[in-house]
C-alpha cells in the first residue's frame, strides 16, 4: 500500500472494536458498576468535575491507584481544560483527533 493511502483517514465504522481485542488490558480495570471504596470515590470526584455520567476507559485505566487517579485528574483539569490561549474546545478537538489517528479507544 501507498503511503498515501496509509495515511488517509478512516471513518470510525473501519476501526477495530477495542472490546474485540485478543489480548486484554494487563491493566485491571473497575468498570463503573464494579467500583467500590476509595475507586468509587475518585471516579465520583472525576465525574464531578466533568460534568458526565460514564467513567471514561482512560480514567479507569488509573482505577488501581486511586489516589493517582484523582491527582491525575486535577492536573489534567488545570492543564487541558482550563482557558488559555487554547479554548477548551479546541484542546479537546486536537486530542479527540490524535487519538483517532492513534486509533486509540478513548
């Protein structure tokens, strides 16, 4: 194949579904359901400060170290989604778009 065509973008229908990968996470993950004591609380605190519901997979991929997990958020708060000369808006297209080049899940 061509580089050019290598590197053209795919619709999202063309990536692999990542709950269909042979080889799981290493990483134990607590889903949301699952989530109890101090990892309930810190996707509590996550989901405080987002404004959302559902836990994403990179957040709880830090569900075994729940104290990292929460400083993990807060600098990611004041780092990625605070104003600046970069509106969170933007931020979140250029990370939403790099992680699809990286086909990444997330």
């Amino acid at each position: 194949m061509s580089r050019d065509k290598k590197d053209k973008l795919q619709p999202a229908s063309a990536l692999p579904d990542p709950s269909a990968r042979k080889h799981p996470t290493k990483i134990r993950i607590s889903e949301d359901a699952e989530a109890a004591g101090e990892v309930a609380t810190a996707y509590d605190f996550w989901r405080a400060g987002s404004g959302r519901q559902q836990v994403p997979g990179i957040i709880k991929c830090f569900g075994a170290r729940p104290d990292f997990l929460r400083q993990v958020v807060e600098f990611s708060n004041k780092l990625h989604f605070s104003e600046g000369h970069l509106s969170r808006r933007h931020k979140e297209m250029i990370a939403s778009y790099v992680s699809f080049l990286n086909r990444c899940p997330y």
